[in-house]
C-alpha cells in the first residue's frame, strides 16, 4: 500500500533490524537480491512521488513465491523508481532478464519495414497473430501508487489521444464504471474485457485500488487494435487477427503506437522510456520493448516431440496454453511466443518469432510424413 | 486538537521512562528517539485539487460513503496524523467494496488512535450511524469490568451449548493494523506476549507464533477450533491489515482453554473467554480478571491500552468503538425460533442472532448465535447483563411454547443507560 512520506520518516524511528522483512521462506527475485545491508541503505530515500523501497517491495513480501516459478516480487510506483533504487532493481533486472547489465544499452526498433517475412505463416497450422506491449505515460506516477486524480488524467489524456485516431484505427472508448450491459457482453464475446485483477502479486502492489474508476477499453472498429486503460500498466497495447499474418498484425501495431506517441508527445507527456531499460513499465518483467508476440498454433505432433522444450529454447521462444500464462494446452494449440523482452529490439523478438514458428510448422509438418526432424533442429540463437 | 492530543501522550510516555531507569529494558531506547523524525502533520503530496481526487461513491452503499461528502473530503484530504496516516488511506476500503445493498458495513478503518481524532469530521458521523445514534461529541462512554456486579448468568444447559465473550485492546504508542510498520507491529507482539506470559493459575498459558509454528501444534489449534487464518475478506485486504503476513502473528492460549488472545489479526489484540456450557457469569469473570491482569502487566513496563471517554477502547474498525465486547451464547430454540414475532423479540432485548459460523452463516439445526446488538454507549457490565436477561427470557419463551403457552413480545430496552 502507498504511504506518504511522513509514514516513511516515521519508520526510520526503528531500527533496520526491526523493520527488515523476513525472507528466509521466500523464493522471488526480490528475496534473493535484498539483503539488510541494501535495505539499510535504500530505507531513507524516495522518488519525487513519494515511492519508497518498503513500497517497492511489499508484493514480494506478501507474496513469498513458489517452489518452482520464480515471480519477480517487486514493482515500481514511477519512472524515478528504477534510479533511485537501482541498487535492488538492477541486479533483479539482470536475474529476470538472462544477465542483462546495469551499463547495457536496450535497442528499439518500430520500423515494421525491417521484419523480413511473417506474411506467409501457414493459416492451417497458424490460427491467430497477436502482438502485445505497454505504454507509460511520462509525468505520471504508475498504478501501484498512482492517486485517483493522476488516473483520471492518465485516462482522460489516453482517451483523447485515441479518439483522435482515424482510418483503421478509428475506434471507441468504454469506460469500465459506465458500460452497459450489451457493451459488456460484446466485449466478453470479442475476449476484450478485462477484470479487476484477483492475482495476490498485483493486488499485494496496490494495482487494484478504487477499481473501477478510470479503467477501461478502447478499440478500433475493426476490432484488430485494442489498447487497455490503467489495468496493469497505463496502457497495455494490442494488435491482432486471425489467422498467421503476422506481419499485418505488426504494422499495425508498430503504426499504431507510433500515432498515438506523436499525440502523446504534443501534450508533453511522451512514454516513459530510457537507453537502458527501453521502455518502463510497472513490472521489471516488462521492460525493453514489454513485447509479447505470439501466435496459437496446432503443433499436436511437435509438442509430444522428446526435444521440443529443447528446441524452444534454442528458438528463444516459450508456450503457453491458449488460455494465457500458465494454462495448459487445449487439442493441441499452443502459443508460442518470444521469451525475451530487453536486449533485443522489436524488430528482433517478432523476427525469432515468425522464424520460429514457421521452422516448427515445417517440422510439424515433416512428423506428419512420419519423417524425422533431427537434421532440422536449429542451432542455440 | 490533535497537537494537544499529542502532547498528551508525550507526557504520558514520559513518565514511562521515569519507571524504567532502573529496568534496563530495551524499551528505552525506543521511547528516548522517539519524537525525533516524526513531522507531525507535514502536508501530503498533491498535484490535483480536492475535487479532482474525490471518490466515485455513486454506486456504494456503506456508512463512509453516506457521510463523505465533497466538502468533508476537501477539508480533511490534506491532513496526516503524526504518523502520516491520510484519509486517502482511511477511506480505501469502502472505496474498493461499494458494498451490499442489504448489509451496510462501515467502508474505513483507522490507521493509528489520532486517526479518530484528526479525522473526526467524517469519523463522528459513521460512529453516530453506525452505534445508533451515540454523539462522540456530546456523550461519555461508561467502562465497567467489575463482574461482581453481574446478576444470575447461569443459563440451562439443555438450551445454551457453550458461551463465549470477546473483545479487542490496543496498545498505546503503536500505530493500528492497517497503518503499523514491520517493527511496530513486531513490538505490538513483543509487548502483549511478554504481558500474557505473566499470567497464572488458571490463567497460565503459551504463546503459538504463526511463523514458527509445528504441524502439530497448528492441527490441535485447529481441532480446538483457535487457529485463525490471513484475512481473505476484501473488507480487511483492502485496508492493508494482511501485510507481511505472517510475521509478528500469533495465538495465545491458557492451558484449560477457556482464555485465548489473537495478536496482531485484524487489531493489536483480541481476547476472548469461552467455554461449553451455559456459565456465562463465569466466562465473563474470567474475561474481566484476565483483561485487568494483562492491563496491569502493561503498566509495569510503561505501556497502556488506547481509550479515552468519548470512545471508550480504541480499535481499528469504528464498529467496535466503546466496549468492542461480543458476548453471545449458541442456544437451541427450536419452537421460538420458528415464531413470526422472534425478530421483534430480539429487536426489543437488543440482540442480534447469527449462524452458529459467526457473522453472516446459517443457523444449523435449530441452534443460533445470540449476542449484544450494541458496543458503544453502555458499559461492558451494563452489555452483558443484557445479554443474560435476554437469553434467559428467549429460554423462557421457550419453555411457554413446549407447554403449549403462549409468549408476549416484550416492551423494547432503552438503548443508552
């Protein structure tokens, strides 16, 4: 929960020992960076907003993690967040984010121009392309510790910049708190609408707060280009349609983006982003491109194949079920989508996905003939 | 108002340290560095203006969102307690849970015992709807544990199964479960266990932390019915009273079971005296005297419990202002249960029946949950003698019913004595 900054210098009236977090059974990121010597020296600072390092790690503390999913345990509550506690977030950075270091420079790359095919995704096997990121807006503090007046701007700002969208992009606003029923379950039968988040990890950060006001859901008439207010991020940004054109879905989003920025930018407040963590979201998870670009595809053979986690990782690729993170499979279909998110560029991540998919539809294919794939598995990328 | 409060309990804890010199306690310390960084009342960070931050309550239905009104907000959503509690914080619960349309819960919470006071502009109005009518302002609040002065309470064992009465103590000086830090919240469970392990004879106990607990001692607590869980009911999450669970949390028990102390739940403490059996004179007894025991162990090392004359014992939620005193039986009223005029029975004795689950279950069979209805405004003596006549005349009903007699609704209680 957010505490103002008289709550924090009150705290310093105790000892470090006494206002130290138990973490012996804790197994997150956060737990194993944060040391009492680290705590002792972040306990006295806060960003300009008022964020402070028990504020930063609260979600890691309520939630002590799994045995065998490593969840990152902490967030930030603005973009100064990841400077003023660097001390903590960079090494968690370089734990989540395969080693990823505190001098290392984020490449980004929205020039849809520059992915090389993606238009030829077999429709038989590939059902549906889907490219997924979020957004900051600079100014605002993020949604653990965000006041309800900077959410409202944060919507207000976001719904004008869409609204003023055309073309493909013309589309429409619904606020959560005043939809109306049919709006609702339309939004549900199109798989748009989202919901207040039940996640122990998000509400532990304060991300629920005063649900819901200032939520809600933009999205073009064509329904291919959805964009989220205030959920997790400010904005999380959606570009999809059936089928494997994957290079469509990712001009649009590229195109997309890009509008809204310029408008963004004309009201002096631009996204959030830096040369070295690319764009900033709430979670360390997401920064660098917060890209997820994904497809669902029917590999019922591949993925019974003894070497297909092996050839994932290889593709720098991870599955999931088609219901999201951590669901199973369901017939077969998976979706498949690229595992890394800094380092790399846009233009990278949906690159390693299209190749990627396009190589295990050919070895689909291929075990279909009962032929063998061994001579095609692909060499560490 | 709050700066004098203020003063007032410096002075208090003064005195404290007086008392120790000679004690070497690690308290000390503590007490002596207190004062230094707290920026008593320092401004909270605002970028928008009062209107741009107030809540949408169109849609709720809870006592914090009848009394707050644009103006209210405006004028106290730049204050902070000492501690840099806010109303922002106070009010975040009944935000989040617009409620129900047929239970009206209370929709905020205090963070620290100068909540009730730098906030009183919307504290009084939820206190006085919600306690039916008692005016902060205007009237005293009456504390009596002298269970001498109790009459009868020996009910029938056919009808009442068992007997129980709970309540709840803060620790002066520590901020309340929504507001308190690790360490706060860690001297809270320092104080009171050190406090409990001075108990004896029939008081003598053990302490079960949550966080070191063995699988077997959390399966008898379990049996015993005594081990209780991290919050999951919005109402409480939302407040931010399940953080860091679950350090510094704990149960307490004397060895017959019949005396049990939470720490560090949903309030600093909350004690509760039970056994099977229709001996509520007894149960209440054992309450007063343990109460007064751990009261005057506190003492002996400089601390107390919050209260004060207008509000009686301080606690986090503003329903268990004044006595914070539960006191119920499960009985069986087979016959009486099923009469048309039980409701108005019970709203005349000015009581309330429940589930034999707690607050909000099912009656089981035909046995029921019956306690006081109020909390504020009479005394802890005055409530439980309530309870007694009126589960004695609910016997009596009874009784007339099973002879075929009939029964008479009985002229209302008055509500503040």
């Amino acid at each position: 929960m957010p505490f103002g900054n008289t709550h924090n210098n009150f705290k310093l009236n105790y000892s470090v020992e006494d206002e130290f977090p138990d973490l012996t059974k804790h197994n997150n990121h956060m737990a194993k960076v944060l040391t009492q010597e680290m705590y002792a020296k972040l306990r006295d600072k806060q960003t300009p907003t008022g964020f402070t390092v028990d504020d930063v790690i609260q979600t890691g503390v309520d939630n002590p993690g799994h045995p065998f999913i490593m969840t990152v345990g902490c967030v930030a509550g603005d973009e100064e967040s990841y400077e003023v506690f660097k001390d903590l977030l960079d090494p968690v950075i370089s734990d989540r984010h395969g080693g990823y270091k505190a001098t290392d420079k984020h490449k980004t790359d929205l020039n849809f121009e520059n992915l090389k095919g993606g238009d030829d995704l077999d429709p038989n096997y590939v059902l549906s392309s889907r490219v997924r990121t979020g957004r900051s807006i600079k100014g605002y503090a993020l949604p653990p510790h965000n006041s309800r007046g900077e959410r409202r701007a944060v919507e207000k700002l976001s719904v004008e910049a869409l609204n003023s969208l055309d073309g493909e992009f013309k589309g429409k606003y619904y606020p959560l708190k005043s939809m109306t029923d049919a709006e609702q379950e339309q939004l549900i039968a199109d798989h748009f609408l989202f919901d207040k988040p039940v996640s122990p990890l998000l509400l532990g950060a304060g991300m629920a707060r005063d649900w819901p006001d200032a939520r809600g859901i933009w999205h073009n008439e064509n329904k291919t280009f959805l964009v989220w207010v205030n959920e997790e991020d400010h904005l999380r940004v959606i570009s999809m349609q059936k089928g494997g054109n994957m290079k469509e879905v990712f001009k649009r989003f590229c195109v997309g983006l890009q509008r809204i920025e310029e408008i963004f930018k004309k009201h002096n407040h631009g996204f959030m982003w830096n040369q070295h963590l690319g764009f900033i979201l709430t979670c360390p998870s997401n920064l660098g491109t917060g890209l997820r670009g994904g497809v669902h595809v029917k590999l019922p053979k591949l993925s019974t194949h003894a070497k297909f986690e092996e050839i994932l990782n290889r593709l720098r690729l991870q599955k999931r079920g088609t219901g999201g993170v951590d669901t199973a499979s369901v017939g077969g279909v998976f979706d498949i989508s690229n595992a890394d998110r800094i380092g790399s560029s846009e233009v990278d991540q949906v690159q390693c996905v299209v190749d990627g998919v396009k190589l295990m539809v050919e070895m689909e294919k291929k075990l279909e003939k009962g032929e063998s794939i061994d001579s095609m598995i692909p060499a560490q990328k | 108002m709050a700066s004098s409060f203020a003063r007032v309990l410096s002075s208090k804890r003064k005195v404290g340290i007086l008392s120790l010199v000679g004690a070497g306690s690690l308290t000390v310390g503590f007490f002596l560095n207190r004062e230094q960084h707290v920026n008593a009342g320092a401004h909270v960070r605002r970028i928008y203006p009062p209107s741009a931050e107030y809540p949408d309550l169109r849609k709720h239905n809870n006592c914090m969102a009848s009394h707050l009104t644009p103006a209210v907000y405006a004028k106290l959503s730049d204050k902070t307690t000492p501690n840099g509690y806010t109303l922002d914080l106070a009010i975040q619960t009944g935000v989040d849970n617009p409620g129900h349309p047929f239970i009206k819960t209370v929709g905020m919470v205090a963070g620290d015992e100068e909540s009730y006071e730098v906030f009183a502009g919307i504290f009084n109005p939820v206190i006085k709807e919600r306690h039916n009518g008692y005016d902060p302002c205007t009237m005293n609040h009456p504390t009596d544990l002298d269970a001498s002065k109790i009459r009868g309470g020996q009910f029938d064992d056919k009808y009442v199964l068992s007997s129980r009465v709970r309540t709840g103590r803060s620790i002066r000086g520590l901020s309340l479960p929504p507001a308190c830090t690790r360490a706060e919240r860690r001297e809270v469970e320092r104080v009171v266990i050190d406090a409990l392990a001075g108990l004896k004879g029939d008081l003598a106990g053990k302490y079960f932390s949550l966080t070191v607990m063995t699988e077997q001692e959390q399966q008898q607590l379990i049996d015993d019915h005594f081990l209780f869980d991290k919050p999951v009911s919005p109402l409480l999450t939302c407040a931010g009273m399940a953080r860091d669970w679950p350090d510094a949390r704990g149960i307490w028990h004397n060895n017959e079971k019949t005396f049990l102390v939470w720490v560090n739940e949903e309030d600093h403490t909350r004690v509760i005296s039970m056994e099977k059996g229709g001996n509520m004179k007894r149960v209440f007894e054992r309450f007063c005297k343990g109460l007064q025991e751990v009261e005057r162990l506190i003492q002996e090392k400089g601390w107390e419990f919050m209260w004060n004359e207008h509000l009686g014992y301080i606690l986090t939620c503003p329903s268990n202002l004044g006595t914070g005193l539960r006191a119920g039986v499960h009985v069986t009223l087979p016959r009486l249960s099923k009469d048309p005029r039980f409701p108005k029975i019970l709203d005349n004795l000015r009581l309330q029946k429940r589930g034999t689950g707690g607050v909000d279950t099912a009656a089981v069979g035909n046995t029921f949950d019956i306690s006081n209805l109020d909390r504020l405004g009479q005394s802890e003596v005055q409530l439980v003698q309530t309870v007694i006549d009126g589960v004695n005349y609910l016997i009596e009903c009874e009784k007339k019913l099973e002879r075929g007699q009939d029964i008479k609704i009985p002229a209302p209680i008055s509500q503040f004595k």
